[in-house]
C-alpha cells in the first residue's frame, strides 16, 4: 500500500525488525496467521538451473502436468507449449522466469513471497498462466482453467471437447461392441454412437419381449 493512501499504517519497529530477519534468512518461510511461505530447499535451485523434466521446465506457467506417459499430457502439452510461447518474452531465459516462480510467487500460483519479485512476473509473463487441470463427472471429462488471451482460451477449449469427444466415444463404442461384437462401427459422432446404442438396445428389448 502506498504511502499517500489514508489506509496507510506505517510499520512499528517490531514489524521493522522482523522484516530486516527475513531480508537476510531469506530462504525461510514466513506465517501470519492463515497466510504462509514454505522455507526454500536444494532442490528449488535445481528446478530453476536444471529442470529435470517438462513439469519443471514450463513450471514457471504453474503448469502440473507431471505424468509425460498418460493421455492427459499428451492432450495439454499443445496447449502448454503455445502458453510459453505467449507468456515468454524472447529476450528473457525460463530460468529467470522460473527463479522470479520461486522467490517472487513461492513456487505457487495463489501465494507471493516477495512483491517486487512477484510483480515483474506478472509484468514479464503479461500474466499468463496455467491454473489447474481435472477431470470431473468421467475421466474424459476434462477441464482445464488458464489466465491468458481469448485465442489460447479457444484452444482450452478445443483440447477440452475433444478430449471429451474421443472419451465418450470409445465409451459408446465399448458399450455397443458389449451387446453386439459384429456390428459395424463409423466413429467421428458422439450423437451418431448414442443413437445406435439406443436402436441396439431398443433391439435387444423388442427381442426379449
């Protein structure tokens, strides 16, 4: 908060001193309250120097996406790859962008450690960033939230319907092979697959009476 506004407290001379402790423990975590910073570790030098993995590497975008072998990386690594493109100045090397992630923002997406540290991110990045992912009703049914420009947006939401299109086609497929092995299956419509489920099972019914 500025000085000028009329909220404005100034410190008292504890807080003062306090501040002036972690100014030179500055790899300690600090807690007020509900609010906190983890202490940094090694390992927070090596993800910034020497990332070992694509998590790492684009980990400044808050991107989780750990697993490289599962069908939820292939389907994001796109979208990741086009968020770095965006949000990386050219002049500017990922590992400054990934130290300004750990001592401007705590390695995370909702905390700040240092204010300064965290602004420039925020300016660099021009405050793109990848919230989170999940899956919610299905394992297809992906979702997938992100800070960035409308056309990256677009693209979110491409990756999501088509991750759900290809899911809950095989799902149908699976559910039709079940009731009928031979029957001949045209794939590219989730409604098309719905309907012959519903004729095959309309079928079996008509059968059975």
């Amino acid at each position: 908060m500025k000085r000028s506004n009329r909220f404005y407290t100034p410190p008292t001379f504890k807080e003062r001193l306090t501040s002036l402790k972690y100014s030179f423990l500055f790899w300690v975590g600090r807690k007020k309250g509900m609010i906190h910073t983890r202490s940094l570790e090694w390992g927070d030098l090596r993800y910034i120097f020497f990332p070992k993995n694509f998590a790492d590497k684009y980990g400044y975008l808050g991107t989780s996406v750990w697993n490289e072998s599962s069908v939820y990386f292939k389907a994001l690594y796109p979208l990741v790859l086009a968020l770095d493109y965006e949000a990386k100045p050219k002049w500017c090397p990922r590992w400054f962008l990934r130290f300004l992630h750990v001592f401007g923002s705590d390695k995370s997406i909702v905390r700040v450690r240092n204010r300064r540290l965290h602004n420039l991110q925020l300016k660099l990045t021009k405050g793109i960033a990848f919230v989170d992912w999940k899956t919610k009703w299905s394992d297809y049914d992906l979702r997938i939230s992100i800070h960035a420009p409308e056309h990256l947006q677009e693209l979110a939401s491409a990756i999501e319907n088509r991750f759900y299109s290809r899911g809950r086609q095989k799902e149908l497929v699976e559910q039709i092979k079940a009731l009928d092995p031979e029957v001949s299956i045209i794939w590219g419509s989730v409604s098309r697959l719905e309907k012959q489920l519903e004729e095959l099972e309309e079928t079996f019914k008509t059968k059975e009476k």
